[in-house]
C-alpha cells in the first residue's frame, strides 16, 4: 500500500509482465462504492510490460483506502494488476513502509492501522510546533494585521508572518479590502537562504520604510504557505511517535513485557520526540 494526500499527485506503478490490449486504470473505494476515476486509458504511461498512471487526488477526496486497478487483455486473456492507496487528509512526515520497517511488518494487514499512526503523529507534531511541515499546492492570499507583528532590528522593520515554503508567486499589498498597493519590491523575505536550506521564510523585511499599522491598514501576503521539504528531525519524531503509538496496543495499561527486560512503563512523554522538534516550535502569532 501507498499513501498520498487529499490534494497531491500520486503516481501509480502497474507491473503487468505483458504488454496489454486496451489496458484502462480505475480506481475505487476498497470498500466498495462508485469508482472516482475511469475506467480510463487517459494518462496512461507504458514502458514495455510496466504502467504508469499519476493520480491527481482531489482535496476533497475522503480518508479511505481506495484500489486502483489497471485491466486490459493480454493474448485474449484478461489481465489485472492493483495497487492499493491510502488517502490521507494532510500529508504525512513518514512513510508507511519505514514504518513497517521499524516492526519488520511484512505483511498489508495493518496497513491501515499504521497509516491511522502516522496520520496521528504528524498532526500531534504540528500541533506541539504550532506549525505544519507540508507545501500548499497553490498560493493563496491572507490578510494580516501588523499590529504586534512588527519588530524592528538592525536591518529595519520586519513583519512576522506563518511559515512560507516557497517565493514563486509571492506578492506582498498593503492598504485595505478594495484598496491594495503592491510592495513587493521593497520587500526582502527573511531568513535570506530559508528556502535553498530546506527551511521556511519567517518574516518579511521592510526595504527602505515600515509597515502600516494605523486603523484599519493591513498587509495582504499571497504565497504557497507552509515548509519546502519535511526536516530530518520531524520525520524521525513521527516514527518515533506513531511507532509508540501503534504499540500501546500491547500496552493498554501503559506497560509493555518483555522477556529479557521484564515489564518497562511507558512514559507520558517521549523525551526523543521532544529532542528531535523542539528546535521547530514556534511562538503563536495572534
């Protein structure tokens, strides 16, 4: 099984082990239900016996498991290949199969279940940081009020704004609904290198002026929020988190046996996963 969130593309592989007639892909709730895709050869990519479909998966897709499924005949005979899905809502910081790994699950039958952890633990992570660790597919205008967001320091007045993970499309107005000037180009987004380094720009530093903060003026910020790729040390606290969390069903009464260690409790709090985020918790910004 794999994963993907509402809102992303997910590229599907179908080893078919022989080219096929009139192959088609539709992809349907597990569970049973009407398809949401096809059956369709649209899209369809072919590499000798291998197929490739990419899923564009809608943001309002629901959380489920979903089975695609690519069929065509081959010499007459009919032929079907399946690749399993998990849709989650938001993206995960961890993979299903390094989650697997951690246990040497080898089997699909928990699939579900595990993929329930991670989804978990990577909501818990944002909410401990009060930030999250994913891109926007598109950016999208918000409107902030300076006040108590400006800070001035020895390069200027800088305006504090949530996490922006990439500067295409980025466009900074000030003034008031109806009424916006573009700034932009007297705006630097800071820290400089944030995003070449794989991290979020944070502030936006006021070239050569300060930012209004009189009644009723705003900032208007459009961007593609959130972080550029998922940090090293938010990924291991999400397989940290969501493998405790998968073996508290070994533990309902907070302990968890052992032959060689007898019966260790298991903490409220995991100190590692702490260690790994603490660096990425942010003040609130009201």
């Amino acid at each position: 099984m794999i994963t993907a969130a509402a809102g992303t593309n997910v590229a599907l592989v179908f080893a078919a082990g022989a080219a096929l007639d009139t192959p088609t892909v539709t992809i349907a709730p597990t569970a049973g239900g009407a398809a949401v895709i096809g059956p369709t050869a649209a899209g369809l990519g072919v590499a000798g016996s291998t197929y490739t479909y990419v899923w564009q998966v809608s943001s309002a897709q629901a959380q489920a498991s979903y089975t695609a499924t690519l069929a065509g005949t081959s010499g007459g005979d009919p032929v079907e290949v399946e690749v399993e899905v998990y849709v989650t809502s938001l993206p995960l910081y961890a993979s299903l199969a390094q989650l697997k790994d951690l246990f040497t699950i080898t089997d699909t039958d928990r699939d579900s279940v595990l993929v329930d952890k991670l989804a978990a633990a990577s909501r818990s992570i944002d909410t401990t940081t009060d930030r999250r660790f994913y891109l926007d597919a598109a950016a999208t205008a918000r409107v902030i009020n300076p006040a108590r967001r400006v800070v001035q320091d020895d390069d200027g007045w800088r305006l504090l704004v949530a996490d922006i993970g990439d500067l295409d499309g980025l466009v900074v107005e000030a003034g008031r609904a109806g009424a916006w000037t573009d700034i932009t180009s007297s705006v630097e987004a800071e820290p400089t290198d944030a995003i070449e380094e794989g991290k979020a720009v944070t502030s936006l530093l006021r070239i050569g002026g300060t930012w209004p903060t009189g009644a009723g003026r705003r900032v208007r910020v459009t961007a593609r929020w959130g972080w550029p790729a998922v940090p090293q040390g938010v990924h291991e606290a999400t397989l940290i988190l969501a493998a405790r969390l998968f073996k508290r069903k070994d533990s309902p009464e907070g302990v968890l046996g052992s032959s060689e260690w007898g019966v260790i409790r298991l903490s409220r709090t995991d100190p590692d996963v702490y260690e790994q985020i603490k660096s990425y918790i942010r003040p609130g910004l009201a």
